[in-house]
C-alpha cells in the first residue's frame, strides 16, 4: 500500500475529488433541511419549552448542597493525594546512595 504522491491508498482519488464530494454532501444536506421563518421558529420553541419540567426550589437547593460538598470531599482528597505523593518523592530524592 504505497500513500506517497496520492490522497489515499486508491491511485486514481484525488484531494480535488475528495472535496468536491465533501462538497456535494453540504449541499444534499442543505436541500433536505427544512426552512422555517423566525416567527414558526419562535413559536416551536416556546411550544417545546412549556413541555420540559421544571425543578422545584427544593430539588434545586438539595442539588447544590449536593455538588458543594462533593467538590469539598474532592478537593479535600486530592490535597491529601498530593501532600502524600509530595511526601514521598521527597523521601526518594533525599535518599543517596
């Protein structure tokens, strides 16, 4: 399989063929999209958005006590983590032989 003086391992590919197929792609992909004014756009998501449920207050403040002291416990753990790796590093470099 020889890569050199081609874009991939089939002799007759191109870099100029590769991009003007990337290229067709874009442009089936745009034909297929629909189009919608602002307006129906707006409206969609103000429809999608009255359909989500929203946390209560109390769900929320749980959650974030929650987050706060698994970030404390984390940042705690990773302090005595490097503390101790400190440690012995320090241990092994102060020891000659």
């Amino acid at each position: 399989m020889q890569l050199i003086g081609s874009f991939s391992r089939y002799p007759n590919s191109s870099r100029a063929g590769f991009l003007r197929g990337l290229w067709f792609c874009t442009k089936r992909v745009d034909s297929l999209m629909a189009r919608t004014n602002p307006i129906t756009f707006l409206q969609q998501v103000r429809q999608e958005v009255s359909k989500v449920t929203w946390p209560s207050r109390n769900e929320v403040l749980i959650s974030t006590i929650m987050v706060l002291v698994l970030v404390v416990a984390a940042s705690l753990f990773f302090l005595a983590a490097d503390q101790i790796i400190s440690w012995l590093v320090g241990l092994m470099l102060s020891i000659r032989a």
